[in-house]
C-alpha cells in the first residue's frame, strides 16, 4: 500500500484512531509518520524471542542421561533446533514440521493451545486442499481431548484405542 500523504513510498506505519465513534485509519511511510510525530514505543526496544524460546526449550523435560539425544534438523534448510533456539527464527517453511515434536508443548505454554482457532484465509484455488489439509490436526486435538477424558475416567482399554489412533494422525502428520 502507497503512503497516503506522499503517495510514493510504500507505506510501514498503519494507525487507528476512534474519535465519537469515528474511525480513521492512516497508512503511512516512516518518513510522513515522522514528520506527523508518530513512531513506534517499540522501535529501538529489542524483542528476546531467542531467549524466550531458548528458556521454553530448555524447561522441557530432558531425555534421560542414559540415552543419547536427538537433534532435530529440518531436512530442507538443515537448520537445527538448537540453533533455532539461539535465533527465534525458522530459516524456512518447512522447519516448523521438522520441529513440530518439540515446538508445539512451548506454543501450548505461551498460548494455551497449539491448534489455532481464528479465521483462516480463503485461497479459492487451494480452498479444498487447504481445508482437507486442516482435518488430520483438528482430528488430533479432538482424539487428545478424548484420551484425557477416558484416561480421567479409568477407561484404559478406550484410551490405549485412543492412544494407537493418535499415534497414527501424528504419523500421518510428520509424514505429510
């Protein structure tokens, strides 16, 4: 989007503002929401999403001294979780499925879930694909919830059913 004062640089700075029920919003480039005196609180503050992650990661339980432990790399980028950790940055899109195990307990610890559950965007040419794509996670979420039920309610015979089903989705998942 054009910078709506100067209408030739890209505009970096989008601000909201509701006066009397009155909503103006304004797309600016850095230059004109400098000279207008807007800038970000945030601008020169560094965000420590390394050492969040890094922290997250390393309260996760530890595999036990006896065996030897796995490093996880992404087959694509050959990034490393470790040094995904030291960075807070995924060096490609398909470092998240390689680090799905051990991403998604610090998502569940940050945001609660590691499903998520907002609106998700409609591609009209991959719509179909997009949404049988998003079936095997929510299955998976639906399984877990269940095995937590039957497990609280001493139905182990369900829940090792239940157990041998997810195993199966998590496969299909990693695989896919």
């Amino acid at each position: 989007m054009v910078c709506q004062d100067c209408k030739k640089r890209e505009s970096q700075v989008h601000l909201t503002q509701i006066v009397n029920n009155e909503k103006t919003t304004l797309s600016l480039c850095k230059e004109c929401a400098a000279a207008r005196g807007f800038h970000s609180p945030l601008e020169n503050a560094p965000f420590p999403l390394a050492e969040i992650l890094n922290g997250l990661a390393s309260n996760m339980p530890q595999v036990p001294a006896g065996e030897p432990k796995e490093q996880l790399t992404c087959s694509e980028c050959g990034l490393t979780f470790d040094e995904f950790t030291r960075s807070g940055r995924f060096a490609c899109g398909h470092c998240y499925r390689a680090f799905r195990s051990r991403v998604e307990p610090i998502m569940r610890k940050i945001h609660g879930a590691s499903l998520h559950r907002g609106r998700s965007p409609v591609y009209d040419a991959v719509k179909e694909t997009q949404s049988s794509a998003i079936v095997p996670v929510k299955e998976e979420e639906r399984l877990e919830s269940e095995l937590r039920k039957a497990i609280e309610a001493e139905d182990f015979e369900r829940a090792a059913e239940l157990r041998d089903k997810l195993k199966t989705i998590r496969e299909e998942l990693s695989a896919g």
